[in-house]
C-alpha cells in the first residue's frame, strides 16, 4: 500500500477541517433560522390585558399578564399605553416625569419590561399625554384623552403630530434589527366620534371633521418617521378602531366611523371590534354570515396602498362571550365558530377579549370576558388557543425545514382551519 505525502496528509486534513467547520456552521445557522421563523411567524389568534379585575402575583398587573399571554404560547401582546398607565388600567405608580408616550415607553418599568420581552407583534391603544386633561379622582371622562370633539384646535393637533412621531422614531431606533411589529391605534372609534355613547343619535358634524383630521395626523406622524429614521427588521402601522358596523349596514346613511373616517384616511390597517357581528347570533352559520358580511363592508372602505405587507387589512380587535351569559363550553365553542369565520375570510389577527376579565356588574360579579378566571382556572378556550399554537408551531416548524422558508398565510389558514383545536 502506497504511503500518502506527509504534507499532502496535512492538506487533506485541513482540507476536511474547513469542510466539516462550514457544515457544522451551517446546521447551526439552519436550526436557528428555524427557530427564528417559528418564534416570528404570525399565528392569527391572540389575546390582549386591559384593566383586569385580579392578579395573583406580585408583579404588576401589565407584567403578570403578558408573562401568562406568552405562557399561553403567543407572541402578540395588546394593551394600552396612555397617560391612564396609573389609574383604571394597570394601576402602576404615577410619575410625574412621565409626560409622553417616549417617556412611558423608557421611564414606566412594566411599560419597558413588557415592550423589551420577546413579543413580535404589538398592537397597542395609543393616546398622547399632549392631548390628555386629567380627569377628578375617581372618575372617567373619554373625552379627557381626545381633542378633537366638537372640533380640533391646530394647537392639539401640532402636539399630537410631535408626540406621535417621536414615539414612531424611539420604537423604530430602539427595537431595530428584532423582528418585532407594532400596530398603533384607539380603542372603539365609534364611542369616540359619539363620546355620549348614543348610537342613536346622528354624528356631530364638527367632530366628524375633528376625528378625520386626528387620524389622519396620527398616519402622517407614523409615516414620516418611517421615512426619516433608519431602521431594519422593525415595523410601525396605524390603525383605526370600529365598533358599529351593523349601523352602517343597517343604515347606509348614517355617519359611523366606517364610512366616514376610514374611507377618508385610508389608514394602514382597521380592527374591528366586532360584537355587533358576533354576539347577537345564536348558531354558527349565522354568526359567520354576519361576521364575514362586516368584514367585506370594512375592506370595502379602503382603497389599495403601496408601502404594506400583501394580505387583508381588516382584523378583528375584539371578540368574546362573557361567561355571565353563557357556560365554559358555550364561550368556547362560540369563540371557535368566530375564529374559523374570520380565518377563513383571511383577517391577520383575531384577538379575544381578554386575558384576565376587566368588567364586573352592579353585583359585584365578574362579568366573565376570561381566558384565566378570578381564582386562577384556566377556561376551555385558553386550552383552546395553548393546542392551537402547538398544532401551528409544529406545522411552521415542519414547513420551514422542509422548504427553507416560512408558510404562506393562505397555506397556514388552509392547515389551521384543519386543526383539531378548532374542531372539538
């Protein structure tokens, strides 16, 4: 047997060491773009914290939520950033040098905590310290945080835009290079335009106008930003709230927020808080009927625009049914029947009222909007999303390393609406 050169030897080691290293490498790289793609993959369904009535630990309650939403197996958070961080929502410490959105996101630790943790999608309720009238203790007043009722002063308007904007830069420069995405909206639209709470009664025509130019101040703040301020792999979207569409389809000649703010500002995106298309029906056929007739009446309302992400722009901000009016098993089947209704229209998130219930009655009795109720019990419909992320991890996961990319959101709903979480 013919004895190999020492040095060719040598060269052939070295030459094997190199192969073996970029190999080796490269299984690394692919397990973490693996991972990477699943833990930033969009699942659809999701929850939010707002106000909730209970804690059981000693963090806060903005804390203890986000850590039992991500427990839970999702990465989207919503909430609420406002200058009612210390009052009806979390009851965090009041600071006096908090006096804008930036200074909430950096001086507020529950605020900083909850945006740092690996979340990727935010959707959060935003309204500027700018705009806020504090209210007498004990008391709430919508029209407090928002100027624009009976007309919007070009004073409240510039504060708006500077507030809006540098809250867009302090997001796009902190969290770049992340992954995440945030949605900056309101709360029901619809309450706002009729701050009497009146469905009833025609829109004052003065806030009409002052609500139009509000949002689209709150667009153009969250646009320009975008175009100034360097950043990568991290996004920023405004959205518009509705809440009374049935009005709008029962009474075309009626001002609502649909139809009169929406198709003016063509906003990035509408959510939908979509009671009124959910929770009169008593049978899924006619729940879905209803749900996707509002949802084709809200894509209606907005023309095409460059600068977004393919896909529907319509999504539902909150759906439930309180356990008050119906058993465990009613509120999660009922939630299913929505969730199915709206994934198979194609809406990018679907977002259940809430992680911990935030209303209770003249009684003094939860009210039940609940997936983790007041003493602690997980309801069938947290199992209900905990099995849905595991089935959607696990196909995303599958997909990616047979593919090398992510699924398609028309191939993830076509495989979704399969799950066995959605058909109990």
């Amino acid at each position: 047997m013919k004895k190999i050169n020492p040095f060719y030897f040598t060269i052939i080691m070295i030459a094997i060491g190199i192969v073996g290293y970029f190999f080796i490498t490269s299984f690394k790289k692919s397990g973490k773009n693996v991972k990477y793609q699943v833990n930033s993959f969009n699942y659809v369904i999701g929850t939010q914290t707002v106000g909730s009535k209970y804690k059981f630990t000693d963090k806060s309650m903005l804390v203890e939520t986000a850590i039992e939403i991500q427990k839970m197996g999702s990465n989207l958070l919503k909430f609420s950033m406002h200058p009612r961080y210390s009052s009806e929502n979390y009851g965090l410490p009041h600071n006096d040098q908090i006096t804008s959105l930036t200074k909430l996101a950096t001086l507020e630790p529950s605020m900083k905590e909850v945006l740092d943790m690996d979340f990727k999608f935010y959707h959060i309720w935003t309204y500027g310290f700018s705009q806020y009238t504090p209210e007498p203790e004990g008391k709430k007043d919508d029209t407090a945080q928002i100027k624009f009722i009976d007309g919007f002063s070009e004073t409240y308007e510039k504060a708006l835009y500077d507030e809006l904007y540098e809250f867009t830069s302090y997001l796009l420069k902190t969290y770049t290079g992340t992954g995440k995405k945030f949605y900056l909206g309101n709360w029901e639209g619809d309450w706002h335009l009729r701050s009497d709470y009146d469905r009833t009664k025609p829109a004052n025509p003065k806030t009409l106008e002052g609500m139009i130019k509000w949002a689209k101040i709150r667009q153009k703040a969250i646009d320009d930003a975008k175009k100034e301020v360097t950043h990568n792999d991290v996004e920023v979207y405004h959205y518009i709230e509705v809440n009374l569409v049935k009005k709008a389809l029962d009474e075309p000649n009626a001002k609502v927020v649909a139809n009169s703010i929406v198709n003016v500002v063509n906003p990035d995106y509408v959510s939908y808080s979509s009671y009124d298309a959910t929770n009169p029906y008593k049978t899924e056929d006619k729940l879905k009927k209803n749900l996707q007739k509002a949802l084709d009446y809200l894509e209606s309302q907005l023309s095409p625009k460059a600068g977004l992400p393919e896909g529907k722009r319509v999504w539902i901000g909150e759906y439930g049914s309180p356990s008050i009016s119906h058993s465990d098993e009613s509120q999660n089947l009922r939630s299913i029947w929505t969730i199915k209704a709206a994934l198979e229209w194609g809406t990018p998130f679907i977002l259940y009222w809430e992680m911990y219930n935030n209303e209770i009655n003249t009684d003094g009795e939860q009210v039940g909007y609940w997936l983790i109720n007041d003493k602690g019990k997980k309801q069938p419909i947290w199992h209900t999303h905990n099995s849905f992320y595991k089935e959607s991890k696990a196909f995303v996961e599958k997909y990616v390393k047979a593919n090398g990319i992510s699924p398609s959101f028309n191939e993830f709903k076509k495989k979704a609406l399969q799950f066995k979480s959605l058909n109990p």
